[in-house]
C-alpha cells in the first residue's frame, strides 16, 4: 500500500501541480504588481482595526474576524504541526523552502479565491451569504461566462472536499499527540476527541464562528511564545538552520542519522503540498468561510486571507520548521507530530511535549471544526436548502461527523499503519479538489483584477477613477434565485 499511495501522491503532486500552484500564484502575484508586498502595511493595518469589530460591513452571517477566525481554524491545525514535521521527514529540510515559497505566492491566491467567494455569493431571503469555489464555478464559469462543464467540475470538487471527512488527519493527530504525551490509547484519546467535538459543531456555524472568534487568537499565542523561546534560547544555531534549509533546497539531501535521505524533486513535492495543506491557498476550503462575512466590498475580505497566509505560513509554520531545524530532532527517523514533540523535548524539555499537545489538540479540534462549516456549504449548493434530502444529509453530516475520523484511527491503529502512510492519504485529499479551484479560478481572474482596481481607485487612490471602475458591480446579483448542482 505505501507504494502504491506514494507513486499516486507522486503522480498528483507531479509537475502539473506544482506548475499550476507556484506558476498561478506568480502570476497573481506579477499581474497585481505584487499587491500582496507593497500593500501589506495597508492590509495589515485594515485586519488590525477590525479585529474586535462586533458589527459588520454588509449582509452575511459572521462578522469579517469571525469569518477569518473560522478559516484560521480551518487553516492553522494540524498541518502546521504534524504536516511540516512530515514534509521535513519525507524531503528533507529543504522542503521547508519551498514551503516558504508557496506560502508568498499563496498570499495573493488566497486573496483571489477570497474576494471571487464574496463577489459570486448567494444572498438569502433572511440575508444569510453562502459561496466558494462551487457557487464562482456556477455564476462565474457558467452564469458570466458561459463556460461549459461547470457541473461536473463542481460536483469533483465537492467529492475532493468531503473526502478529507472521511480521511481526516486532525483526529488522527490530536489523539496521536495525546496517546504519546499521556500514555493513554491512541484509539481512546480519538474516541474523546470526538465526543467532545458535538458539543460546538451542534450548533451550527454561528457557534463554531464564536467558538472559533475565542479559541484561535489564544491557541496561536500559545504555541507561537513557545517556539519563539526555543528559537531565541538556541539562536546561536539559527544562522547554521537557515543555512540548511536554502542549501538543500536546490540540492539532494544525503541520509543522516533515522532519516533516509531525500531527492530534489522530494523536497519540491513536500514543501509544496504541506504547505498547501497548511495555509490551504488555492484548496478552495477557506473561501467558504469567508464568504459568509458581513463586508461591502470583496477584497477588504480578501486582505483577510493575506494575512491568514502569513500567520499560518510565514509565522506558524516557520516557528515549528526552524525548531525542529534547530533542534537537530530531523534526522531521529520520527515524522508527524512525534518529530514536533520531540523537537519541543529537545527544547524546552517535558513542559515542550505538554505545549506542543495543547497546540496540536487546540489546532486539531478548532479545524475540525471550521472544516463543518465547509461542508455544510459544500451539500447545501449541491442539494438545495429547502429539499428533503439536503436536509438528511445535513443531519448525517451533524450527527455523524467525528465518525471516519475516529473510525481512521482505529483502522490505522488495527492494521499498524505507520503515520507517513496516513499523510499520503491526506495529499490525495487535497490534490483533487486544488486542481479543480484553481483551474476555475484561471478564467475568472479578469473579474478579481476588475475589483482590485475599483478598490485601488475608490479606497486607496492609486488608479483614476474611470467610467469603468465606477461601473463595477461589487457583487453578483444577490437577488438571482437559488441553484443547485
């Protein structure tokens, strides 16, 4: 099986992937005159001052940082943990380069898919907003464009993101963190972690909004200060870690110690993936959030995700990357959340163990939550809001939704599937449903541009304010009945 998983994440994190992940998210980068870089200032400034908003900008469910804290959550788990840490065991420490390099590129991606969800939303009777890759591929691909096989590409995304229900690697995970810190079994730990996840995914996205809007800024923190007190009490060995990491970027890296070496190609594929994983740019999953936000012009939404991207990526995923680098914990042969925990160990002893479980059941459980809301959005636009079976199947989602999580980790557990192996179950969970995003993102970058300068224009005063740009229609007809696929 590992063979098999292995040449297939190998086929689709080929170079296709990776051309269409770095090249689109150059491009994006490039054509907006690398907006994300000379207006960071601005966006960071905007983020900050509506940080404790109460009220929004517009129609829509969660206020603009409950939205963001919904697809923090969904974005900063795991992945910042155990999928670093397992891009470091399968290509080297040079994966974290590339790591950095998709999470740059990313920046502007996510700012794409963001402000395209809230432009191409759909507004209810009760002014409740939905969106995300399905509903552009549906207004944008077919409705404006007229672009044929919309459906089918909906339906395959909507396919790749449920499957990561069903091969979710948060479960996995936060229970493996626990067993090895706690010496408790891997399967109960998971067995806890899902009763405990009712008790917010029960009510709905409200809930996990104001769940989300407490827990994320104080799990980030947490682990945040505590990787930055290893790094600053071991910065002597920062320089030798930056080191490695930009010189076996662009070269193999030889087998040291437990680890078993890895080809250039290896550390391209790793760091691209995880890091897709991780700030989930260009995966279509965060859109779904953001589109629920209460904004009034689509890309103050979209600096949301600039700056979602940067704290995962560029803060987060660096923070464990040069601890483990630091640390020398690379070559001891672990991999997920076992090589962060020994990292941390090697760090600041047990009390690093203990920070490191709380982060990863922290991040774990907040993404497992923020990923129900993506679901829910997903079947909604697939079913209908109003038919019976939508509704079934949004209470199998309710009632049954920590199941395959929890089902997955006895199954691994049963048969002795090693970690790495259950990783690669989780890139194929990500392959499927990037392609389809980003593909549909493609045709549809004339409309983000079109938005970015009426924003440039009327907000920040760097265009003329021309009869076109005065003409744009920040959304997409709100009062178009519903559709479903």
């Amino acid at each position: 099986m590992d063979a098999f998983l292995d040449k297939l994440v190998g086929w689709l994190w080929g170079p296709a992937m990776l051309v269409l992940v770095l090249g689109l998210g150059a491009y994006f980068t490039i054509r907006s005159g690398f907006w994300q870089f000379r207006y960071f200032g601005h966006s960071f400034k905007y983020v900050w001052g509506n940080l404790t908003r109460k009220r929004g900008e517009g129609s829509g469910i969660l206020t603009s940082f409950e939205a963001f804290c919904v697809a923090t959550s969904g974005a900063i788990g795991v992945g910042n943990i155990g999928g670093v840490a397992s891009a470091i065991a399968i290509g080297g420490v040079g994966a974290v380069f590339w790591m950095w390099v998709t999470g740059l590129v990313g920046l502007m991606t996510k700012m794409v898919e963001v402000a395209l969800a809230v432009h191409y939303r759909q507004e209810f009777e009760n002014g409740d907003t939905y969106g995300g890759p399905t509903y552009y591929l549906d207004k944008g691909w077919h409705g404006q464009l007229g672009l044929p096989f919309w459906k089918p590409l909906a339906a395959i995304f909507g396919v790749g993101i449920l499957s990561s229900w069903v091969l979710t690697m948060q479960t996995f995970t936060v229970s493996e963190s626990i067993s090895t810190t706690f010496g408790v079994s891997h399967s109960m730990a998971a067995a806890g972690v899902g009763i405990f996840m009712y008790a917010v995914i029960l009510g709905g996205i409200s809930r996990i909004g104001r769940f989300s809007s407490y827990v994320v800024p104080f799990m980030a923190a947490f682990y945040i200060i505590g990787g930055l007190f290893i790094i600053i009490t071991n910065i002597g060995q920062l320089p030798a870690a930056v080191s490695l990491i930009f010189a076996h970027a662009f070269q193999p890296m030889a087998a040291v110690g437990g680890f078993a070496g890895a080809t250039f190609m290896m550390a391209i594929r790793m760091g691209v993936a995880r890091g897709v994983y991780s700030n989930e740019a260009g995966w279509g999953s965060a859109p779904m959030a953001h589109a629920t936000s209460k904004v009034d012009h689509p890309i103050k939404q979209g600096m949301w995700g600039i700056f979602e991207v940067f704290l995962d990526t560029i803060v987060v995923c660096t923070i464990t990357a040069l601890v483990i680098v630091m640390t020398g914990a690379y070559d001891t042969g672990l991999a997920g959340a076992s090589l962060t925990l020994n990292a941390f160990e090697e760090g600041i002893g047990y009390w690093g163990v203990v920070l490191v479980t709380i982060g990863v059941v922290l991040f774990g459980f907040t993404t497992l939550t923020g990923w129900y809301a993506y679901y829910e959005t997903i079947l909604l636009h697939g079913f209908g809001r109003e038919s019976a079976f939508a509704k079934f199947v949004l209470g199998v989602l309710k009632y049954g939704y920590p199941v395959p999580g929890v089902a997955l980790v006895f199954y691994a557990n049963w048969v002795g599937m090693p970690t790495g192996t259950v990783w690669l179950f989780a890139d194929i969970t990500v392959a499927i449903p990037v392609y389809v995003n980003l593909i549909a993102l493609i045709p549809l970058c004339p409309k983000f541009f079109e938005l970015l300068r009426h924003y440039n224009a009327t907000v920040l005063g760097k265009e003329p304010v021309t009869d076109q740009i005065q003409s744009t229609n920040l959304f997409w007809a709100p009062g178009q009945p519903f559709k479903s696929y």
